[in-house]
C-alpha cells in the first residue's frame, strides 16, 4: 500500500482553524502520510510570525464533516480530548480532506504507524529500550533472597505469548513446573512475581484464573508454585478482582479460581472492578458531561455520577489499598489476577507499588514500574486505546484502563503533593502518547509482537526524549517520602481530574504561569543550595528565549 493512494488532496489555501482557547488561524492546508500541517503568517505593527499546526493524523478518534454551499467545516475530534474545527473553501476540498484523513487514520498495519518513520536527529534507535531492563531489577532481588530466580522458560514466547521473555518465579520451582502450571492458567499466565516488599520480605505476585472448570480441575505444579511462596505457616491473600458471581460464571465457561482445598494456605477476597465496554462507555460519558456548556450545577452533578468514573477511580484506589495493606501491615504475600490478568490486575499490582515504594514515586522509578508493570506485563495497548471517546465506531475491545491508572497517580499526587517527583504533566503526556505517539514504546500488545514488528529495532523509545526535557516533567515541590502512603478513598476525597477532562475546554494561561514561576523559584533554590555545596551545575538546563519568532502547537 502507498500513503500516496489515500491522500485525494495534499494542500488547500486559505483554510481556517479554530479551536477552544485558541483565536482563529488562516493559512496552508497541507496533509502529509502520517501528519496534518497548518502553516499560516499572522502578525501585527508589521511584524510577521508564523504559526503552525502539527497534528498526528493517528491521533484522530473521529471526523464530522458538513458542507454548504461553495464550503465546508471538518471538525476532528482526537484521542487527546481536544477538538478542532477546520473552514475549507471548495465543497469538494472538503469531502477530500476528509476523506483522507479518514484514510490515513484508520491504516491497521503497525508497521507503517509513523513510529517507524520517525528519524530525529539527536536520538539514535538503540538508545532508551535497555534504560530499565527487567533481568537487572529482578537479578537484584534474586541475590538479595536467594528465594526468587529469573528463569528464561518463555525465551521463545511458546510458554506464554503475553509475558516478556523473562520473569521471576520461586527459586525452588523448576521450568518444567511452570510450564504445567501455564498450561492451567487462562492465556497461559502463570503466578509470577510483581513486586518484592523489601521491608518484611513480603512478595506481590500476578497470575490470570486458574483453569477449574465446573468439575474443579486442579493442577499439581500451580498448586507447589504457590504453596512454595509461603514459609512454613504463612498465609496468602488472593485478591481476585471480579466479583464472586462473576467467578461463578467463568467457572462454568472453563475458568474459575483457587478452591479452599487446593490452596488451604490462601484466603480468597473479592473486589470487583470494572474493565472492558463498561469502563470505555463510562469514559465516554464523563467527556460528553464536559463538553455540555449547558448544564446547570443539578445536570452537571447527576451526569458526572451518572458516568460513574469517580466510583471506577475510588474502587482501584481501594483495592490497590489492600493489597498494599495485605503486604505492609498483614505481612502476607498476595496474588492479584482477574480473568486475563491483562488489565485490572495491572492496574492493582502497579498501582500497590506507587502506594508502597518511594523508588516507584521518583521519575526513573515510574519509568522502570511502566515497563515492567504495563509494557512488558503484557497490557494490550493496541487494543484498548484503539479510540478514545470520540469514535463512532462500534467498541471493540477498547477500554482506558491504563487511564484509569494515570487518574489514580493524579489522585495521590493531589493528596501527596510532595511525594512524586514528577508533575501531573507527566502524567497528560504519558495519555497522549498511550493513544498517539512518534515513539515505538507503546506500540504492540505484548513483546511478542513487538519482536515479531522489530518495534525495538526500526523505532525510538519515548523514555530518552522524556529524560532530556526532565525539567518541565519534574514536580518542584518534591521531598522524598520513605513512608507508604496511604490514599483517602472516601467519596469526599476522590475528585474530577480537571487537568485532563477539562484540559481543552477551560483556559489554562494563568495556571501555568503560575506553575511556571514555581519551578523557576524551585530550580533557584536548587542551584543556590547545589553552588553552597559545591557541586557542579552543568547539568541543570538554561532556559531558552522566549523571544521566538516560530510557534510550533503540536498535537
């Protein structure tokens, strides 16, 4: 396939933008095989400026298009939340614009995404996809333990298609254990670990449901797996997060979990939460709640508990809660696993973490905890972030958990504020980029297909652009926290993440010049008490002019 065949029109002249916050901007029209580029010149008392559009064109979640007369407006709704609205002269300009938008943004093949095309100049392609490489985390715990070994039984992905090709299992269980115990598991997700609590030797494992049936299967191996994790008269919680008719159900279709008898040492408990068409069709309705300008106090109230997000974002914060609980204060292991063990039990094992350990609340920590708790736990970006809430397309498999997740951050970085080293801006760019990005790190299902795509090969990772703007992902106010910390959860506490879902439709100026002269004030403070102590200052960037005669909106 050529991008050339799905391009009816590459430029069209004096083409309007407009958008929420932004006045509106006449120029060039240009559309390009992954972009959508406005160009126009603007200025006053004789100055001339140029502002441009830099829009993704697989950031598109939907298009509208309405014709009258000699013209016509395309609106793009995108994967970001934004919304904008395009005045094109000429009817069948239009109807071509539209056309190839509609084109290019709905190209299925991965490899021609434009992470595969996208060459900047100041990154090589090797660099970013080895910076938090799982052996070296878990090779640590491993000597630490002596209880806990990496194995390399899934090398070759045959094992599990879902899980990286290395994972950390009880050193006293063989490979050919786990290969029996993969086969008992949904998706062959075998118990393996998440998280070591290093305080009291505590271990967070996550597995997918174990393959009962309604005549109660039971499998030798998965039972030693898990029966090795406790000493000798421990107890283990599992934490399943479905509820228990839910379980019931799976159970009559070939699923289930642990039966009492088999596992005597582990205490099952249940927190349902809500993943899949639900939760996609909750964030739908929260964002059409935000764009009414209509509503009164009454309507806006009832529509936002009508979409019932804040519930969603309450009931994982709780859950992550208590398997932290079980970990910190009942100094028992846990295993968390829903159905697939490919969305809600991500979302409690890494979210437990952020609660638990100060290194997974640094920037570098977060980074590590993405890949190993998301990436290559085997999350389906592709598939859950396919759309956002704007397409008209029938759901599929689409579903914001990893959302979800960011939202819960947002909510202990609000109730902790000087706990996270990073800034709610980190965390709206890790949304855009789940949806949308000229980087590679998100691409894929699992690193089964991104072996197959050679993702790591022939793309760059989003880590190392991150790490070279630091400074503006950094939050100013952090002081490193060495204790847990523990989320209220009560209805009162859990609020609306404005940042993201009124992101676009409230101005935000004067907040960010105020955010702005707090990290100034910070970075200050910083480089005065660093010149004290003599250390060196070099690395702490110079901030650039803002006399720039180029601005550059990328979306």
């Amino acid at each position: 396939m050529e991008f050339a065949e799905l391009i009816k029109t590459t430029q069209v002249n004096d083409v309007v933008l407009s958008c929420p916050g932004l006045a509106p901007v006449k120029g060039t029209l240009c559309i390009t095989s992954h972009h959508l580029l406005l160009s126009s010149q603007a200025g006053g008392n004789g100055e001339q400026s140029q502002m441009e559009l830099w829009l993704l064109i697989r950031n598109v979640d939907a298009i509208e298009k309405r014709v009258a007369n000699a013209s016509g407006t395309i609106t793009l709704k995108c994967k970001d939340l934004r919304i904008l609205h395009l005045e094109i002269p000429g009817m069948e300009e239009c109807l071509n614009i539209a056309s190839s938008i509609e084109a290019l943004s709905s190209v299925e093949s991965v490899m021609m995404t434009y992470p595969f095309f996208y060459r900047p100049q100041s990154m090589k392609l090797e660099n970013g996809w080895h910076l938090y490489p799982l052996e070296k985390y878990y090779q640590q715990i491993a000597s630490d333990t002596g209880t806990w070994r990496l194995s390399s039984v899934n090398e070759d992905f045959a094992v599990c298609p879902s899980y990286p090709p290395v994972v950390m299992v009880p050193a006293a269980v063989d490979d050919g254990a786990l290969r029996k115990s993969a086969c008992f598991r949904h998706g062959r997700r075998f118990p393996i670990l998440s998280y070591y609590h290093k305080k009291n030797g505590t271990a967070m494992l996550r597995s997918s449901q174990p393959l009962t049936g309604p005549n109660r299967k039971r499998c030798q191996e998965d039972e030693l797996l898990l029966g090795t994790v406790l000493e000798r008269g421990d107890r283990g919680f599992i934490l399943d997060t479905r509820s228990t008719q839910a379980t019931k159900q799976a159970q009559m279709m070939g699923g289930g979990t642990e039966h009492r008898s088999a596992y005597p040492c582990w205490k099952r408990l249940h927190r349902p939460l809500e993943r899949g068409r639900p939760l996609q069709e909750s964030f739908i309705k929260l964002v059409e709640a935000c764009l009414d300008p209509s509503l009164s106090m009454d309507r806006w109230l009832a529509k936002l508990e009508a979409s019932k997000w804040l519930s969603h974002v309450k009931e994982v914060l709780s859950t992550a809660c208590l398997a932290a609980q079980c970990l910190e204060r009942e100094e028992a292991c846990v295993l968390v696993h829903g159905s697939e063990g490919t969305d809600t039990t991500l979302l409690v094992t890494a979210l437990a973490q952020v609660i638990l350990d100060p290194d997974c609340r640094t920037l570098a920590g977060f980074q590590g905890l993405l890949e190993r708790e998301w990436i290559q736990a085997g999350h389906p970006f592709s598939l859950r972030c396919a759309h956002s809430a704007y397409s008209h397309a029938r759901l599929k498999q689409e579903a914001p958990v990893f959302l979800l997740f960011l939202d819960c951050v947002w909510q202990l970085g609000r109730q902790f504020p000087f706990s996270l080293e990073f800034s709610e801006h980190l965390l709206l760019t890790l949304f855009e980029h789940s949806y949308a990005s000229p980087y590679g790190t998100f691409l894929c299902s699992n690193d089964k297909e991104r072996t197959l795509c050679e993702v790591k090969e022939k793309t760059h990772a989003l880590w190392p652009w991150l790490n070279q703007e630091e400074e503006k992902y950094r939050n100013p106010l952090y002081s490193r926290n060495s204790l847990v910390i523990w989320p209220s959860v009560e209805p009162q506490s859990v609020l609306l993440w404005q940042g993201l879902f009124l992101r676009w439709i409230r101005p935000s100026h004067y907040l960010d010049e105020a955010w702005a002269e707090i990290q100034k004030i910070a970075r200050n403070s910083r480089v005065l008490r660093e010149q004290l102590s003599g250390t060196s200052t070099k690395d702490i960037p110079t901030p650039t002019s803002s006399g720039a005669e180029t601005q550059t909106m990328a979306i």
